[in-house]
C-alpha cells in the first residue's frame, strides 16, 4: 500500500510535532509517523525553556500551552553542607516567560499535535514503524513502515525528517554514525509526591553531599528527582538494593524523607545512561536528521528538548519554501545544518565542562566546594547572569518566520 506526502516526519517527539505543525501551517503537506500508539512515556523531559516559550508566542500559542497545569522554574540552586548559591536566575531574563515552565511531554505533544490537526494537509498516524527507506538513485524518497495491524505500508515523500530520537532507526537505515563524547555520569529518575503548599523554590535545584548528587525538579503534584552516579555505577547501586537507595534520598533530602516508601521496586526508578554525541553530516539527498536524532545532549541544564525544538524551527523556516515550490535541493538540508551547527556545538561543550568541573567534583568522596567561577559570579553582573541566558536563551534562538499571529508586544505584556 503506497501513500505519498511532501514532508514525512518519522517520530512524534517535540522535535518531530513542532516541525509538523509549523509546516502544516505553511500548507505543506505532511505526515508524522510516532512508533507508539500514543505520547506517554515515564521520564521523558518536562521543560520548556523561555526560548520556546517565545517561539510559541510567535504563532499565538504561548497562552493557551501556559494554561494547562504546570509549574514555573525561576531559579535553579545549589545546597551543599548547609549554605544555597544560585546557579541560574531565570527571572533576570529579558523575555515574557523569565521562567522555565515544566509541563509533562505528554501534555505538551498533545497540545501541539492538537494544534496541527486544524490543518487539512497534517497526519498523524501512530503506531507506524519504520522498517526501512526508500532510495532511488542514491535519494532517499520515504519510508517503508509497519502499522499498527502489522500490514506494510509504503509512504513517499519529497523530504523524509528523521526526529526519532538518541536510538534512532532512520539515522541507522541512513548510515549516520554518531561521534560520542565521554560522559561522567549515569541517572535515575524517580518521582515523589508533592504535599500541598510545598514551594518549588524551596526544593528545586542540586543537593550535594559527600559523593551523593540529586536534581530536583518540581512538576505539578510531584518531585522529580534525577539520582546521579558515575558512569558506569549504576549496576552497584542496584546490588545495593532499594533500602540503601532510600536512605541516600532521605540523606540528601529530609524534607521528603517521610515518603521514600512511594519508590516501591525498581520499576519506579529510570535508568538513563547518559552520552553526548552529534552526527558530522546532519543530511543526505531527501533526508534530514534534527533534534536528538542529530545530536544527543547530557541532561545538564535540561537544554535537549529546546534544541531540538528550536532544529525545528529553523527546518520549517528554510525548507517551508523550497518544499511548497517543488524544488528542494541538498543545499537547502545543509542550511539547516549550518544554521544549527555552532548553537549545538558551543551548548554541549559547555555541558562537558559543566560535568567535569561540577558533577564529576560533586561525585567524589569528599567534601564538596564550587568551582571558583561560581564563587565569585554574585559580585560580577555578567558571570551572574550567564547560566540563566545559556540554559534559557542559549546562543542565536530561533524565532518563526512570518508570523501572521503575532499580538502586538504592548498587548502581550498587558501594555
């Protein structure tokens, strides 16, 4: 069975749903292939940085998202043998959104999918597997899949995405190796529930102890906790046991210490092995790679979500006009590429100094103390406020090409 569309996405992640929508908003044909039959997955990232935020207002849509349930990040800190210094200040930002909103994927790809399924020329179809590519002359002209019936299916397309993910089966299929930088650490994620009137700021932020480090996150109703431990450790912590987790949680976190019998075995508990990587060449003829699918980021400063969003926004402002005028080229894949190329580069170099300067110190057995840019950034204005632009904004954010939805700013901000 063949179907043919212009753009076929393949994965229904932030990267793959923003692209689609704003293509689809173009009037270019497109269709966003997801292997499950939905978007809910435990442990998938929840935060939406003031770069996609503003985005989002481009095209009208910021209030609507910010009107679901979520929580608002303002300020990220550090504890650490009973004194707090504050790594990133959010609400110093020049923007609208001096926050990083945490909002569930979940409700998030629904809320933008929703949005794209008011366009006659988007699809969405789930439950679609990719099993191979189709290539014509060295081109690639768009996939093989199995749906959720187990039936083959064909879909050719002018430009086939690959946004499906750090595993990705068409980067494979498209003989992409990705180049791995060394990483220090590994993660469990868990969550805690979250009693009323308990303050994100009291909570967010990294608590250290000798050897021990933990990220806390605040969604609505929980405590998302990211657990970290040297690369590679992560089988002796299970040997451990649970009992040893626990108490590592409640040492680190009294103030949750009367709820740790919510991490009931270890399905609770998410092991992410964490890597850095990138692809060196993000394209072929008919293929592009964004998001994750390009290059995979480290956790810290939960940047990856936001840099595969904002891949997307750059493919749909350079690839929405060759792909509705029927002349796409290679050279216009490459644009995004070197569009996207020095923002993606300078975050996860940053992110590698980050985890040797900071999380691989915090992980040693013995007393902790903060690198002396941190020390010293409270009394200089612009080391204060470099964390807060690097995580929030980072360099050159993108922005959506005629907007026709954008409000005038005084009547965004209530002027």
């Amino acid at each position: 069975m063949t179907d043919s569309t212009g753009c076929c996405i393949v994965g229904g992640g932030p990267a793959g749903a923003v692209l689609a929508l704003l293509l689809a908003r173009r009037g270019v044909p497109v269709a966003l292939l997801e292997a499950r039959d939905d978007f809910d997955r435990a442990f998938r990232g929840d935060t939406v940085h003031p770069s996609t935020l503003e985005m989002l207002d481009d095209i009208g849509l910021a209030d609507p998202l910010l009107a679901r349930d979520h929580a608002r990040m303002r300020r990220m800190t550090l504890q650490s043998g009973g004194t707090t210094a504050v790594l990133a200040d959010f609400t110093r930002l020049r923007s609208r959104f001096p926050y990083i909103a945490m909002i569930p994927q979940a409700e998030f790809l629904d809320f933008i999918v929703g949005e794209a399924r008011k366009h006659a020329c988007f699809e969405l179809r789930l439950g679609a597997r990719v099993t191979d590519l189709i290539v014509e002359g060295g081109a690639v002209r768009g996939v093989r899949c199995r749906d959720g019936e187990g039936v083959e299916r064909e879909l050719r397309a002018t430009l086939t995405v690959a946004a499906d993910g750090r595993a990705s089966r068409v980067r494979q299929l498209a003989g992409f190796v990705p180049r791995r930088n060394a990483a220090t650490m590994d993660v469990m994620w868990l969550v805690l529930p979250r009693g009323d009137g308990e303050r994100a700021a009291d909570m967010t932020g990294f608590r250290i102890a000798r050897g021990r480090l933990v990220v806390v996150l605040a969604r609505p109703r929980e405590w998302q906790l990211g657990y970290t431990v040297l690369k590679g450790s992560s089988r002796a912590v299970r040997e451990a046991g649970l009992d040893a987790l626990r108490a590592e949680l409640a040492a680190l976190l009294p103030e949750l210490a009367d709820r740790m019998d919510a991490i009931r075995g270890w399905q609770d508990v998410h092991f992410l092995s964490v890597e850095s990587s990138r692809i060196p060449t993000w394209h072929r003829e008919g293929l592009l790679a964004i998001g994750d699918a390009a290059h995979v980021m480290s956790p810290i400063g939960g940047v990856g979500i936001n840099y595969a969003i904002q891949d997307a926004v750059a493919g749909a402002n350079l690839l929405a006009g060759p792909l509705l005028a029927g002349h796409l080229t290679r050279g216009h894949l490459a644009a995004v590429q070197r569009r996207r190329r020095l923002p993606t580069w300078f975050i996860q170099t940053v992110q590698a100094l980050v985890q040797r300067q900071l999380v691989a110190r915090a992980l040693r057995d013995e007393p902790f103390r903060l690198p002396w840019p941190a020390r010293i950034a409270p009394a200089v204005p612009w080391l204060r406020d470099l964390p807060a632009w690097l995580v929030g904004w980072g360099i050159r954010p993108e922005r959506v090409r005629q907007a026709p939805h954008r409000r005038l700013a005084g009547a965004a901000d209530g002027g």
